[in-house]
DNA sequence: GAATCTTACGCAAACGTTTGCGTGTGGAAA
DNA sequence: TTTCCACACGCAAACGTTTGCGTAAGATTC
C-alpha cells in the first residue's frame, strides 16, 4: 500500500530541494532543463498529484462550489444540480451537495460546515423550516465572511445577493390562462400553505388570471395543504361532489394524485376534468394521461447560478457589490391531461 | 466584510501566543482559567470557527465522504445517497457527491480529484462505460494509496474491495416468480444490453424462475435495449402482436414504457398482461395502474454502505485486510399491475 | 587574473492548525 | 537566602504547497 507521494518525497529520492521539484514541475525556466525532465519523470512515475488540500490553504480557496438544498430526492432539484455541474466543471470547479431536508438546523450546519475552509461559494435553496422561522443568520454571516451566495428558487427577499428564480406567479397566470382558453371556467387549485415562498406566489398568478376573465375567486375552489405525506385524503375530500372542470396543482404531486382521486370519483381527465401541474419531472412526462405542465427549466436555473456564482468568485472583490436577479422564463408543455 | 478570524488574529488583539489561544479554546488545563475564559469570550464574539482545510491537513484526514455516482437525477441514487447522508452526518462526516454521468472519463477525473485531499474514502456505482471499458485502474490507484472504496449497486467482481449489492438475479427471480404464480406463462423480459452487470444478472434470474417451471427460453421473449433514449419505439416493435401474458422490465422506465405502449396497442394491464418492475421509484408508486415492483431499498443501501467505509476509515489499518460484502433483501411490493 | 554576469538551485516564509516540550516567574519550603 | 516546584505560557515543528529572493559555482568579459 504505497502512500501518496508528497514533493517532499520526491525531492529526497532525487536529492534536490523541495522547491526545485515545485518548480521543475511547472516547468519554470529557473531549472535546468536535464533537472526538470528528470522530475517529472519521476513525478509520472510515482503518479504524483498535488495535495488540494495544502493548496487550498495556500491560495485560500478550494476551487469548490458548495451546493444547498432542501431535499436531494428531488427530480427539480436534481436537475438543478446537473446544470450547476455542468459549468462548474466546464470552469474547474468542484461541486459539494449537502441537503438540508428542509431542516432548519441542518441547513445551519451544513453551511457553516462548507463555510469553515470546504467551499468558496453558494447555491442554496432554502428549507421550508427556514422559511417558516425567517432566521438568516447563517446566511447574512457567510456572505459577510466574503463568500458569495446565490439563491435559487426558494428564495429570501430579505437577502441581498444574487438570486435566480422563475416568475412563479407568471407561470401560475400561464397555467391557468391555458385553463381558461381551452373553456375551463371553474378551476380549483391545488396549493401549498402560504409560508412556502413558491406556493404562495403560484396562488397568486392563479387568481390574477382569474381577475384577468372576471371570474371571482371562490374560497372552495382553493385548497391548500399542509401535510404532503397524506394529501391524497386532503384532496379526495376537497374533490369529492364540487362542480369543477378544471385543477391547477402547484407540483406534480398534487397533479398526479388529483388525477388519481378523479378517476376514483368516476370522473376522467381530461375529458370531465383538465388538469395542469407545475414543474416538468418524470411523472408528468410518463404519467397516464400525460400531464401538462408548467416547466421550471430545472438545467437552466443551474446554469445561471453557477455562473452568477463564478463571476462573483472571479472578479475582483472591489467590483463585487452588485447584485443581480435573474428570472428563467417558464415555458407551458402542452400534453394530454388538458386536451379537450 | 469582515474576514473570517484565525487564532492568529485572536492571540494578536489578546496579546497571548496562537497556542494558547489554541489550548484555551480546548479547555486545556496548561491555560489559566481567567486566559481561558477571556479567550472563549473573544472567540464567541468574533465567532471563530477553526479552518476545515488547515485541520485536515495536519490530521491527514478530511472528514469527508466522496460518492460517486452515474447519474444525479436517478431516484434510486439519490435515495442510496439520502441512506449515505444519514450515517455520515450522524458520524461527523461530511458528504461530497459527484456524478460520472456515465462518462468514464468523468468517473476518473472526479476520484482523482476528490482523491487528492478532498475524501477520505469512496462509496461508488460505475459508470457504464466504466463496465464496457473495463478499466479499473483509477480504483485501483485510490485503494493503493490507502483509501477504501465501497462499491455499490453497479460493481465490479475483478475489484477486492468493500460491496453493497442486492440479488439481481435472486429479485429478478422473485419477479417472474411472482408473474408465474398468477398464472402467466408467456412472460416476455425487457432487459438491458449485457455488459450492465446489473441487466445481465437481473435476466439470469428471469431465466431461472423459468426453468424452475419447465417454461422454455424464447429468444424472441427477450429484448436487450442499448438505447434508453428510443426505448419507447423498440419496446412497441417488440410487443407488437406478440402473444404474452405478462411482462418483467428490469426498470422502472421500460416498465411504465410497456405499459403505455400495451394501452395503445388495444391492451389492458393487469387484465390483458401484467407488468412487473424493478426498483422502487416514483413512477411506479404513483403510475395508473399503480405498478408491482422489485424494491431495491436504496436507502438502507447508503446506511451500509457509509457503515463499512466509515468502519474502514475508523479501524486501525492493521485488521483492515478484511473486504465484505452485504446483500440487501429486495423485496416484493405487490401493487395493481398484476392483481388479476 | 579580477570583475561581472548567468545559471541552477536552495532557503524560508506563508496558509491555519495542534501539541510536545522548554522556560520564565513566583511562591513555598528548607 | 537558596532551592525547588507548579503554574502559565511560548516556541517550534509539522501537514504539503508556492514563490520571491539569496547565493553558490561556473562562464564570460576585459
């Protein structure tokens, strides 16, 4: 079991100085030709890999990106992370995913952990806990700490920094404005408790699109829920007998377990019921009839926070003290679950 | 932006040297009581968190756990990760993820990395070309430089190293087992291309449940599909017309798939055929027909997974010459696709 | 042969910790 | 007054790098 092998190794077996190894393997012009091929055959020969770790602390960064957020076993998310893979690799960089599982005090830790030497930057979205207890200190220190922080999706409006985010409400509106082109008229909603950021938001480009044909806004037709473990129950009930011809769900799902507890009802979709979800994910893609969909654009988001993220590494800290918001657009994927 | 705060900067603003700065904070008893609460004091207000980076490096160890896996967005690996997670941060481990995105090339770089200085240890599923290619030499490399691997899900036998596997054939047995208690027996499989350990294994056991009914092997029962992405045009071709009873798909995708693709051939599942998959994913629970299934338990694959490399990593190296492999039980989960 | 210049290398500090050991100070015992 | 012992603290090395600068030895110039 050969250890790693250090420069300092190196530099004994072939009786030279540790810095002239250093040198010799950059290639700097200080040493002799004959001496740095000498090195670096040998550096190939024992498979030598500079320590990340002594660098890092040399250059007082990891070149890693660290990435928070609230649930990994989550196909939005996890796209998310693909794109932020995507060009933080592209651009050198490590990615290190922690989940919070929306908990409050591990999203403290987590961060506070990557914070203390493991990470430069980061990508975090936060947990519902969070949200609920409004308590950012663990954020505001970090960033205070210089290390820069983009929010994504579930956002802090408190927080200055760079964000990236969809228009939730417009998407909401876009979902629903296809409800009402198709001839819906009556359309529950589906929804979160008020607290998460999102739900909220959807909520309100649900009735905005209302407002947009006149219709009023009817207390039953909107329903909003807290438990996500039992809401089949919470939904058949709210289903059961109302006079509906249309659901806007907020996630998928909802959207799915709507579909679900209609069939039961002796009701199909789409033909008695059009049904629209939020979020393109797997079970939308394959679910039976299709679902259409409002499409976060996952990747993209991951994207853009990366290199909101890398800009601000990169740059000089004296220009640093600009903030931008980027909002992905939404787009609507039509499938079956609102073909009349 | 005040920066972070070292133990240098404390030992300065007190006037005392770094290690007894150091020694305060460790309640050493060489330290004053009245140096070591003034220490504590000053360190609470300037919240001093010690620099991962610099401890690692000088207790050659990080603290942190790289798993590597083939795919981000993937139910079944995220929910081994979500197991990982678990026992880590229950252990003070951390948990860096990165995925090979079925590249081995990818696979190569991101161990290297993460073996120079970032991880302690691995827990690791290969990429597919990693299996076509069948090159092994970046493991290889890393348990020579005294870091455990623990494979998972998609081994290697050649590898002498730590396992986490299921029974592939033994669940594919199961399955078809399971199909051929209903009744059916015209069972068609569709499978993966060989050279995926886990396809190959899961059609032996197909084969063998066969056998143990005296059913002969039809070739043209069998579909090997290289291509995820099309798999929706061949498994049509494939069950066009064909006279069977019940299908086993060795996923989650190509079972959702045939279902789909049964339905627009004029057939009904379960009546017409039953389908049966593998892995318990979110497809399958939330499917119409909701779908019987092989669970793989993902998550107690993390759990015992962390748990032999953390006992790795935790013994002394002396006894460590000792490689186990754990089989996790699958496990039937009957649901409607294949209630007759 | 002396003065100067190159070449090729080594020294040492720095990044932020931890820790064994050395040491100055003061008080108590003799 | 001398000796000794605790006590409380600092020194320095170590982890593995990088890099500016100093410096030998040899080569060049006059």
């Amino acid at each position: 079991m050969k250890q790693k092998v250090t420069l300092k190794q190196i530099a004994k077996e072939l009786d030279v100085s540790i810095s002239t190894v250093s040198k010799a393997l950059k290639d700097s012009a200080e040493i002799s030709l004959d001496t740095r091929q000498k090195v670096k055959a040998f550096a190939k020969l024992y498979n030598y890999k500079p320590n990340n770790i002594a660098l890092s602390l040399k250059n007082r960064k990891t070149k890693t990106i660290g990435v928070i957020i609230p649930e990994i076993v989550h196909h939005f998310f996890t796209t998310v992370i693909g794109g932020v893979e995507k060009v933080a690799n592209a651009k050198g960089y490590n990615v290190i995913i922690c989940s919070s599982n929306n908990s409050f005090d591990k999203e403290v830790i987590n961060m506070e952990m990557l914070a203390s030497g493991s990470a430069d930057g980061f990508i975090l979205s936060v947990a519902k806990e969070t949200q609920l207890k409004k308590d950012y200190h663990h954020i505001q220190e970090t960033m205070s700490q210089g290390m820069p922080v983009v929010l994504f999706d579930r956002i802090i409006d408190e927080i200055v920094c760079d964000k990236v985010i969809i228009d939730d409400a417009k998407g909401a509106q876009m979902a629903t404005n296809h409800l009402l082109s198709i001839g819906c008229r009556n359309i529950a909603i589906i929804t979160t408790v008020d607290y998460i950021s999102v739900g909220k938001l959807r909520t309100n480009g649900y009735l905005r699109a209302l407002r947009g044909y006149d219709i009023p806004e009817k207390e039953e037709f909107i329903l909003k829920i807290e438990d996500v473990g039992n809401c089949e129950a919470e939904i058949s009930e709210f289903l059961l007998n109302k006079d509906i011809d249309a659901v806007f769900a907020v996630n998928e799902l909802f959207a799915v377990t709507a579909t679900k507890v209609l069939n039961e009802q002796g009701k199909t979709v789409p033909n008695d019921v059009a049904i629209i979800g939020f979020t393109d994910g797997i079970l939308s893609k394959h679910f039976i009839p299709s679902l259409t969909t409002i499409s976060q654009h996952g990747e993209d988001m991951g994207i853009r926070a990366a290199k909101l993220l890398i800009d601000k590494l990169e740059c000089d800290d004296t220009e640093a003290e600009e903030y931008r918001t980027v909002i992905i657009d939404t787009s609507l994927v039509e499938r079956k679950s609102t073909k009349k």
